[in-house]
C-alpha cells in the first residue's frame, strides 16, 4: 500500500482519473503534482489538508488532471505516429486490419455464419473490442480535427516538429 493510497478516495470526488492514478505505480508522482499544483509539500497528509483547506484546491485538481490526460494522449499518438509513418506496411496498416477483421467476425455472427459452440460472452466481447476500436478512432480523428482547428497545424504535425 503506498502512502498515497490514504487521500485517493479524496482526490478521486474532484479528479477521478488522479485520485485512480494515486493508488498505483504512479501514485507517488501524481501526488508530488498535486502537491505541487496545491502549493505544499510533496507529503499525502499535507495535500489532504491543502484540499480541504482550498477553496480553489478542486480547480487545482482537474487542472492536474487535465495535465495527467494530455501527457496520456500525447504518449498514445507518439505511438500512432511511429506506426503511421514506419516503414514496414504491416507497421503502418495492423490496427485497421486488425478493426476489419473483427467487422468481419460481427458480420458473420449476423448472418449466421458462427460455430454452434460460440458462446454469448464471446460474442459480446467482439462486440466490445469493436465497440472499443471505433470509438478510439473517432475520438483520435475529432482530436485531430480540433487540434488543427484550434492551433492552425494538427496533432500529428505537432509531433512531427
């Protein structure tokens, strides 16, 4: 149990994402940020005290928070852009083979053209990588949009600088 585990609960009321994140490997840096972003010592007992002495300590979280999200979806589009530009053809097209084949697993299911043994949570699960697949590439393609939108050049440009 780390140290951090202690406030976690307390962390997770305004940042869900930071207060999960306190109670695992990484607990001890995301506490040291919010015990930076809250002005105190890099100690749980003093950020506990700090939030609830803050009025602004929620504010100060989600902003944390909002930190914590960025540096995860940059470190994810990294990943997608070394894929992207590789040079193997199988580097750069696994992930939309990997959504066609399993569009083409739902399809069959549809039509009937499944094994008898098929079990129902193996077919929800199918469902779910889908489900988890087309959402992960919706959301990375609005990210892209908005991030050229706002910043003039979009987030694969960014990291190609």
């Amino acid at each position: 149990m780390s140290a951090w585990d202690s406030i976690k609960d307390t962390v997770a009321k305004v940042a869900p994402v930071a207060g999960s994140l306190l109670g695992g490997p990484a607990g001890g840096a995301v506490g040291g940020l919010i015990a930076s972003a809250l002005g105190v010592d890099n100690d749980p007992d003093k950020v506990a005290a700090a939030i609830n002495a803050d009025p602004q300590a929620a504010l100060k979280l989600k902003q944390v928070e909002m930190q914590l999200e960025q540096t995860r979806l940059e470190a994810r589009a990294q990943v997608v852009t070394a894929e992207a530009t590789g040079e193997s053809w199988l580097q750069r097209n696994w992930r939309p083979m990997m959504m066609l084949w399993f569009g083409v697993l739902v399809g069959g299911y549809w039509f009937g053209f499944t094994p008898v043994n098929l079990t129902e949570n193996t077919v929800l699960a199918l469902f779910d990588i889908i489900q988890f697949g087309l959402s992960g590439y919706i959301i990375g393609r609005s990210a892209e949009k908005i991030t050229k939108e706002v910043s003039g050049s979009g987030l694969l440009a960014k990291f190609k600088k």
